[in-house]
C-alpha cells in the first residue's frame, strides 16, 4: 500500500506548529497553552450545600450521642453527596400527587 506523501508532509508540518502551542501534561493529555494557566479549586461545604437547596451551614453541626459537635469538612461533603436536592425531590412529588389525583377522578 501506497501512503500519499502530502499527508505525511501536512502532518509534519502540523506536529512542528502544535509543538509550540500546545504542552504535555504529565498525565499524557495535550494542553493548549492558553488552558495552562486556568485554576481549578475545589467547592466548599457551604458551596456544595447552596447547589442542594439546602440552608449554608445546614451539615455543620452535628448530633454525636447526645452531645453537638462541629462535623468535619469531609464528612460534610459525604453528607451532602448523599442527599437528595430538595426541590427536585418536592417536585417530582408534586407531580406524583397531581397525577394520582387525576387517576382518582377518573375512576
């Protein structure tokens, strides 16, 4: 098999323009520098707690045998991704109710 040697010149030329644009990160992917310089941080608890419809500060204090006590950063985060978003919850109720309610008058 035949390979087209203007490809190959393309890709040549391609991989010589990329290597100025573009780094490779450790992990093996292809970054464009301009990428290079975004910060990536991670969300906080009360942050977490906001994108849940949940109160700030609603995970923070918690009831450890009788006695409340501050509850630890990691253990709030765990809490949190083990909730249910409140107003998706009150929703998908609210539909469940109207729609045994119609069942209701129907039959």
């Amino acid at each position: 098999m035949i390979k087209d040697k203007s490809q190959t010149i393309l890709a040549t030329i391609y991989k010589e323009n990329a290597k100025s644009m573009i780094k490779r990160k450790k992990w093996g992917l292809l970054v464009p520098d301009e990428l290079e310089e975004l910060k990536y941080r991670k969300l906080t608890p009360i942050e977490c707690e906001r994108l849940q419809t949940m109160p700030d500060n609603y995970t923070a204090m918690g009831n450890y045998d009788g006695v409340i006590k501050e509850v630890s950063n990691t253990q709030r985060y765990k809490a949190i991704g083990n909730s249910w978003t409140v107003d998706v919850i009150a929703h998908i109720f609210t539909s469940l109710s109207e729609m045994l309610t119609n069942e209701k008058k129907k039959a």
